[in-house]
C-alpha cells in the first residue's frame, strides 16, 4: 500500500476503524442470530467500498484498482444481502418456517388442539 497521504495523516487509521465497526456490528447481528437485521446492514455497508471507489475515480487513481478491488466488494456485500434476506423471507421472528393456515408458531398440543 503506497503511503498516501504522505503528510503524516491517519487516512489508514480511520479507514481501519471503520472497517473494524462495521465487521464487529455485522458479527454481533450474525451470532445473535439477527439475519433479517444482517441482510439490511449488509446492504447499508455496500455503500463504503462504492464510496471507496468514488474517492479512488476522482483522486485519478487506478480505475482497474476502482472496479476491481471497490466496485467488486460493493457489489459481493450487496449480493450477499440481497440472499440473506431473501433467505429469511419465510422464518417467522421464532426462527421457524410459517406454515399456511396456522395462525401462530407454535407446535399443537397432544390431541391435535393448537393453544
């Protein structure tokens, strides 16, 4: 990594805390078992490598390491939201899959006799 800027700033040092963030609050989302919050955050965090990718085309920088290295990210994080949520389309907020007809959850009683 060139050492850009070169006047000493902490351009990498907030760029690592930020990543840093955003990985530590979709790992919390992820083992609390929070998909449906997960796929939404995903597609939020797509914005900082877009944007990562903005900064790198206006500053004349290299646009294979724009599309490459950003645009790509963006466009994997933002897939990768795009399936959670479509995977949690159909689990009710107990984690388990609706079933038509039923108006709750739960599982029936013995005898056949939901609650």
């Amino acid at each position: 990594m060139p050492d850009w800027p070169a006047d000493g700033s902490g351009f990498p040092a907030v760029k690592g805390s930020r990543e840093l963030a955003m990985g530590l609050a979709m790992g919390i989302l992820l083992v609390t078992g929070h998909r449906r919050a997960l796929g939404w955050v995903l597609l939020l965090v797509a914005v900082a490598p877009f944007g990562d990718m903005v900064t790198v085309l206006a500053h004349h920088g290299s646009a294979a390491t724009a599309f490459g290295v950003h645009g790509l990210t963006a466009a994997l994080i933002a897939v990768t939201g795009v399936l959670v949520l479509r995977e949690t389309g159909g689990v009710t907020s107990s984690g388990s899959a609706r079933t038509p007809g039923r108006s709750c959850p739960c599982p029936s009683r013995p005898g056949g006799t939901a609650p």
